[in-house]
C-alpha cells in the first residue's frame, strides 16, 4: 500500500470516528491506487437512532473526496437503519 493510500485511510478514519454517529464495525474500508472502497455493513452507532447511514457516509465522502489523490469512491456496503444489537 501506497503512503498516499496510507493517508487516505487515516483521514476517512478520523473523519468517521470524528462524526460519532456511524458504525463502521461490520464494515470493509480500504484503499487502492487513490480509489477508496467500502464494503459489509453501514448502520447508525448506538445512541443515533435517527441518522441516516447513507446521508451520514455521503457528507464524510465528500468531504474526503476534496483530496486530490483520491481519485474516485466506490460505495458496495449494505445499509442498515437499525443500530446493532
């Protein structure tokens, strides 16, 4: 893995942790070649009942995507409404 991919990945770390209301346990993040890609499983975190996974993923994405070694995002995760149980 590329420093560059490397970074990317911290930074989608800190911002999904920084929002607080995502829970990305069941969740594939990776990085390749500047193309982020998550996989599995997107469902609020505890305590969020009404938080939108997908909107939640989208604002973090963008924000993300301002970088401009990452070259494109590829969304292949299931969304759940529901926190996990």
């Amino acid at each position: 893995m590329s420093v560059e991919d490397k970074t990317i990945l911290r930074n989608l770390q800190r911002a999904i942790t920084k929002r607080e209301a995502l829970d990305v346990s069941d969740a594939r993040i990776g990085c390749a070649k500047g193309v982020i890609t998550i996989g599995g499983i997107v469902r609020p975190a505890t305590g969020f009942i009404s938080v939108k996974p997908k909107e939640e993923l989208r604002f973090i994405l963008e924000d993300i995507a301002r970088d401009p070694s990452v070259r494109d995002v590829a969304i292949q995760c299931r969304f759940e409404q529901s926190p996990k149980k």
